[in-house]
C-alpha cells in the first residue's frame, strides 16, 4: 500500500468553521499525514499510478472531488462521489459532536463517555460508508477512512 504525504481542503466558498471543528479537522490532519493507507489500483487495463499521492479534497457541483497527484506533481487520477450517500451519516455525526461538546463542557465523565461512544460509532460508519463508495477507484484502510471522513464532514457542512 501506498500513502497520502499531503492535504489540501478546498474550502474557499465555506465559512469559516467553528474552533471545535476546526481543532477536529487539524487532527484528523495530522493524523491522516503521520499514518494512512491510501492506494489506486490499475483501472481499465491501466497500471496503478505510482505514490505517495497528494490529495485536494473539494467540492464542486454538489459532488466530492478526490483530486490526486504523485510526489512530482503530475496527475495521478481525479474522481467525483455524490454526496447523497453521505448526507444522513454527516448530519448524525454532527448532531452528536455538538451533543458531546456541550456535555464536555456540563456533564460527569459517565456520561461524556457514552455520547463518546456513540459518536465513534457514527464516525465508523461514515468510513464504511466512504470505503464502500471509492471501491475500485481508491483501497483505504478504516483509519484512513476515518479521518478523510471527518475532512469531508469539514467540506460538506463547512463547520
């Protein structure tokens, strides 16, 4: 398996996002660069486009665009996913951050822990999600998977 060595999000026309989804986005970030799995297999009876990859995650047309070049810069591959798929499991996982947000602030650790949870549960399937949308254009594993979402949670809603 290959990697991603650089992000760059897209988010121009968004506003600014909130310091809690702006902390969740550095992470996911940081952590993406410091260890992912991220490869593109050979397509239509071409070989794989070689890594490491650098990736601009965007937006356009209501769709998400992987947009990824080799090391050197050149065009590795480009493809587009309907946000449909994404739009309910973005919206839950936000609903429960601001629940957990607000109870980080309020609440005894018990219960932190189990809005924690669910919130992690969410998160996973929103990676299940994502890994079974770039089938056969991109093999990710589920860490990888799980911090790419957070970035499109980013983009879709734009904090």
């Amino acid at each position: 398996m290959t990697k991603i060595i650089h992000i760059e999000i897209d988010d121009r026309n968004l506003p600014p996002p909130t310091p809690e989804i702006d902390q969740e986005r550095k992470v996911a970030m940081f952590d993406l660069l410091e260890d992912n799995s991220f490869a593109i297999p050979a397509r239509d009876g071409r070989p794989a486009p070689e890594g490491p990859y650098r990736l601009a995650l965007s937006i356009r047309e209501k769709r998400l665009v992987f947009d990824l070049k080799q090391e050197d810069e050149k065009p590795a591959v480009e493809f587009h996913l309907s946000l449909g798929p994404f739009r309910q499991v973005v919206k839950d996982y936000f609903q429960i951050c601001e629940s957990y947000f607000d109870a980080v602030k309020t609440l005894p650790p018990s219960q932190i822990e189990t809005i924690d949870m669910a919130r992690r549960g969410i998160h996973n399937e929103g990676a299940r999600v994502l890994q079974e949308r770039l089938e056969g254009k991109a093999d990710v594993d589920i860490d990888t998977a799980r911090r790419l979402f957070t970035l499109i949670c980013v983009l879709h809603f734009g904090g």
